[in-house]
C-alpha cells in the first residue's frame, strides 16, 4: 500500500490518497464528504500531464494531474496545484504517483489488451487497430508490422512508416488511451522483433 498526502492549495489541508493492489481512495475535498473509491477490476484507463496554471499573461504555477476512468465512464482526479513553486518536491511526488498508478493497475490493463491481441481479438486504442498483420492508422492507411515505427517527443508520440516517415498518426498525450496504446505497441513491437530475430537464427 501507498500512501501520500495532497496539499489542497498554498496553505489549505492535505488530502489522503491511497493506493492499493484492490484500489485506489481519494479523500474528498470537503472534510465532511465521502471519499471516492475506485476498485481495481473496475479501473479501464488513466491519463497524466502537466499544464501551466497562468494569472492574466502570466505564469505563476503548474498544474499536476493524474486521471483515472472506471468501466462508467466516471473519474477519479488527483491534482496538484503549485504555486508560485510553493511547494518543493512536487515533480517528485507527482512522478512517484503515476509510476505507482502503472504498476499496480495500468500494467494489468496492458497486459490484459496483449492476451485479447493473441486472440485474435481485434484492438482499437485513440483510433488507431492494432491487426495480427500490422498496424492501421487513423487515415486507414496500413502498415505491416516490420514497418511500424514509434517516437516520443514532449507533448505527443507519433506512429509511422518506417520506410517513409510522411505516413504517420499523431496521438496527444494527457489523453485518455494515449498511455495504453504507447504501452501496448511498444510490447507488441519487441514481441514481433524478437520473432523476427529468432526465425532470422533458426535459417
């Protein structure tokens, strides 16, 4: 179990999460109110990011967030406002909570979509289809997996041919699916790659 303690503005209360292998609680914002509570089973996604909180044409903090989404569609967000870098060590808590987040929930759901892949099931993530074969993009435009090239840059990560890097999706990050589907490729790929290099040994 983990827990942590999220400051509520500069100088208001802290808030108690706590993440477990059977769920997640978050304490409400009201003293008096109930706590949201997401089980495991029920959590389907979770997006991260972080956003400049701005006053007039000005920057004065960052905003951390951290969103869960259960099999209802409703949501679970943790944020952490930091002002004026008021509080110190925000990146480090923030980071701790996502890396918490994937290993006990998200890495389940991950490797979940994997065995429904080897099934023959066909996956969709952020409108991208992940096919036994290869890789469709959002322009329906299909790419065989020895072609399929993923990168990463700060705000998005993109999906493209390797052969011609022009042909390619785009898919935003802080987005619900996003992390899912950069996940599930990246598995995919070095499963099809260390196929690929074992019938290579094997001629």
């Amino acid at each position: 179990m983990r827990e942590y303690k999220i400051p509520t503005g500069i100088i208001g209360r802290h808030r108690r999460l706590v993440l477990t292998a059977e769920y997640v609680e978050f304490e409400s914002l009201n003293p008096a109110g109930k706590s949201a509570r997401f089980k495991k089973n029920d959590i389907v996604d979770f997006k991260y990011g972080t956003d400049d909180i701005h006053w007039y044409k000005y920057i004065i903090g960052k905003e951390y967030a951290v969103t869960l989404q259960d099999a209802a569609g409703h949501q679970l967000k943790i944020v952490l406002e930091n002002f004026f870098n008021f509080h110190k060590g925000f990146q480090e808590l923030y980071t701790d909570i996502v890396n918490d987040i994937w290993t006990l929930y998200h890495n389940d759901l991950v490797e979940r979509i994997v065995g429904r892949f080897h099934a023959k099931e066909e996956i969709k993530i952020q409108g991208i289809k992940l096919l036994p074969k290869g890789v469709q993009l959002r322009d329906d435009t299909f790419l065989p997996w020895d072609r399929v090239g993923v990168n990463e840059y700060n705000t998005y990560f993109t999906v493209y041919d390797d052969d011609n890097p022009v042909i390619h999706s785009r898919i935003n990050f802080n987005e619900f699916g996003t992390e899912t589907l950069w996940c599930t490729l990246r598995t995919l790929l070095k499963e099809h790659r260390e196929k690929a290099s074992r019938e290579l040994l094997n001629k």
